[in-house]
C-alpha cells in the first residue's frame, strides 16, 4: 500500500509519551469496528516511512470509532492509540487520527464521488495548506491553525493525522453553541486561513481557482435530496405553527429554484475579493484546547477540508455563524463578528503585500449581502442537521435519500427545540430581507 511523501518539518510530529518498554508486552491489540484495511502491518509500515526508521515495531494498537452515529457524514474517523519501539530501543506511545471513505457504502461513495471530497482534501494537506503555513511564517506568524498531517495515502483515500486529543483539544459541544471567545478565536484562525489563501493564489498563477466543487456547484445536484429535502421538512414543520403559514407558503416555493439559488452563491461574482473557502465550518470541525484550571478556551484548529472551494469569504462565515453559535450570537452579533474577522484579514493581507485590491469594511459588508441566501439556507437546512438528537436513522443514506426512512430523519431534525426557535425567531427576519422570495 502506498503512503506518499510525508508533510511538515520536526514540529509536524506527533507528540508522543515515553513508557518503560517492560510495558510493551503486557496488552493485546485491539481493532474495534476499522476499515478493513487499517491493520496493524499498514500502521506499523505507515510510522516506519513518517519517523524513518525501518526497525520501528508496534508492539501494542488499540483502534475504535471516534466518532459516534450522526456525527459525522463525511468519511469514517478512527481514533488510534499505538505502541511502538524504536530503533534505539526506546518505547513510545502516539496518539493518531485516521480519516477514510466510507467502506462498503458504495450509495455514499457514488453520490459523493462528482464532489471529488477524497482526493480533494489529501491534495489540501498535501499541497496547499503547507504553502499556507509558509507564508505566514513569512510575516513571523507561527500561530497553528490546521492539524499536522502524518500520512497521504491514495490508494485507500485516507489521512493519518497527530489525535489533537492527546494535546488537550477537544471537540466543543455541537448541542450548545460557541461562545463569543471561541467563536473569536475560530475566525481568527479562519481569517488568516482566508488571507494567506487569496495571496498563495495571486503569487502561483491563479492555482486555486480550479476548487470549484462546492456543497453546490455546477457540476452535479447529487446533494439535492439532502438540501432540497431538509428544506421540504422544515416547511412541513412551519406549516404546523399558527400564524407561520405565509412562510411555509414562500418556502414551498422555493424548491424548484433551491439548488439554483446555492449554485449562484458559489459562482464567482466580479469585483468580489475571493478566497479558498473551508467550505464545511462548523462546530464539529473545530477542535479547542481549555485551560483545566479555568476553562477558558486557549486556542482553536480548524480541521476536514473535503468541501474546501474557491468564491468568497462569505461561504465560510455564513455557514460558521448560521450553524455554530449560541442563539444570542447567532440572532444578533453577525455583523459585529463579521467586522471582526475583516480586521485580522485585511491586516493579514498587508502584512503579506497582496497586490489585488482589497475591499473596505462597508465594501466587504456589501459583497457579504450579495451571498446572503446561504445566511438563510444553512440556518433552515443545515443547522437542524447538525444539533440532531435523535440517531435511529442519523446516516449518510437517510440525509442523501428520499424514501420513508429518509424522510423520518429529515423530520426529526425539526423536531430539536434549538432548530425550531431558529426558525421560528429567524424566519421573520429572512422574510423581511427578501431571501424567502423565489424573485430574488
């Protein structure tokens, strides 16, 4: 199996804990529900090429889903604890991430193959966010903002990362919202993310604008059942409540021109300052490091850049701020945050003496407003998804398909206390902008 060139220089390594190698004999392996693939000679063989020792030898891996049901719809994450020896003689133990496909579904590899997210996502780590981490170096800015990867393996579309966990960071609760502070924090990261992006791309003769394969795009409707479904169910629920049936009429309208009204906020629009989008930011692809004393957030790493496109900053701060935040924050503090996240990126981009112009805050604000049906979109068709609480049927293939059991999860998403007060506080809103109008 082959495992391409390894990324990232001494501090890309995975920090590892030292244990007395007397230790090594006393577990048995575990492998608890991984790819079938991910055995202990492909791990063992996988740690040789990154610390480039051939007498390296796993001597005890424990493997198990980090992830629970309906958390993630995008690939397979499996945690991995390993054991191991060195040449020296010295034992280590190292903490990993493993990111795959979806083995044996081949429902979700079929539809999600027009997305390209695979191959995608391990040329990001691979070939791009390195270039985006030099040129921050270049400013002296060594502040990390994505996971360290270890391994690019393209022969089973997967990617071996250091487990952030073992550093501290955890996942922040996708139930609760992100507070002010983290909220901050993230698109502090995001806005140098976007702005070390737009001068990578001036600098290489336009070499990400070929990212073109958004949630929405002009190359296949494949996700329309999810979007265009979500958006069905959440008029069925609105229609439900008294005095909400004008709204549950514009939505209804919307469905035939839903997919086109997201392709049109993916378009590049001229003028627009463009960037390459995460794509899927939200609170599950954000990993925090607390302070155990206070628990205060100390910093944030962005992670999954499947969906990664190039098109405006919009993309990234209209899904982040509809799907992620406190209510509070999410109903009121958007173009505070906004201008927030415009400051670090438009002193980023000076410091790195980006040639195009660059738009004022007001001018910024303006671009923003053109994109922002997808404000409205992820608010009444992603956020309920991902503040989901009921798991029976929570998979890939109950989000993508239309039959009975499809339509039951799509039903239940509304059913969550926190994705009925968006949409019964947030719609009135919408409504008053024009973004529920199929004129618009």
């Amino acid at each position: 199996m082959s495992v391409s060139d390894l990324i990232g220089a001494l501090d890309a390594i995975p920090k590892l804990t030292t244990v007395p190698s007397s230790s090594a004999s006393a577990q048995e392996s575990v492998f608890l529900d991984a790819p079938e693939w991910l055995t202990e000679a492909y791990l063992q063989d996988a740690l040789r090429k990154y610390y480039n020792d051939r007498r390296l030898k796993i001597t005890w891996v424990k493997v198990n889903p980090a992830l629970g049901k309906g958390e993630n719809y995008g690939g397979v994450l499996t945690r991995v604890k390993a054991q191991f020896t060195r040449s020296d003689g010295s034992a280590q133990l190292g903490h990993y991430i493993v990111k795959s496909t979806f083995e044996g579904n081949d429902f979700a590899q079929k539809t999600m193959e027009p997305y390209d997210i695979f191959n995608r996502e391990m040329e990001i780590y691979e070939q791009v966010l390195p270039k985006l981490k030099a040129l921050l170096r270049e400013i002296g800015d060594t502040e990390q903002i994505f996971a360290e990867t270890m391994a690019v393996d393209i022969e089973n579309s997967s990617l071996i990362f250091e487990d952030l966990n073992a550093r501290g960071f955890t996942m922040p609760d996708r139930l609760k919202g992100l507070d002010m502070k983290i909220t901050r924090l993230v698109l502090r990261k995001l806005a140098k993310m976007h702005a070390t992006s737009a001068v990578m791309n001036e600098r290489e003769n336009h070499a990400l604008e070929g990212y073109d394969r958004g949630f929405f795009n002009r190359y296949t409707d494949n996700y329309a059942p999810a979007f265009v479904g979500m958006l069905q169910a959440a008029t069925r629920r609105v229609a439900q409540w008294p005095g909400y049936e004008k709204y549950a009429a514009k939505m209804e309208a919307l469905v035939p021109i839903y997919m086109e009204l997201g392709k049109r906020i993916f378009d590049i629009s001229p003028g627009h300052i463009n960037v390459l989008a995460h794509g899927d930011l939200w609170t599950n692809n954000v990993l925090v490091n607390y302070d155990k004393e206070t628990g205060e957030p100390l910093d944030a790493i962005i992670i999954d850049f499947q969906y990664t496109v190039w098109g405006s900053p919009a993309l990234d701060l209209f899904y982040f701020l509809n799907t992620s935040l406190e209510f509070d924050l999410h109903k009121s503090h958007q173009e505070e945050l906004i201008a927030y996240y415009f400051g670090v990126f438009s002193e980023t981009l000076k410091k790195l003496q980006y040639q195009t112009a660059v738009p004022s805050l007001h001018q910024f604000h303006q671009q923003m407003l053109e994109k922002k049906f997808y404000a409205a979109h992820t608010s009444i068709s992603v956020l309920p998804i991902q503040r989901n609480v009921e798991t029976d049927n929570a998979d890939f293939n109950a989000l993508m398909e239309t039959n009975q059991r499809a339509l039951n999860f799509k039903d239940a998403c509304y059913r969550n206390p926190i994705s009925e007060r968006v949409l019964r506080e947030l719609l009135p809103d919408f409504e008053a902008e024009g973004l529920l109008d199929a004129d618009q």
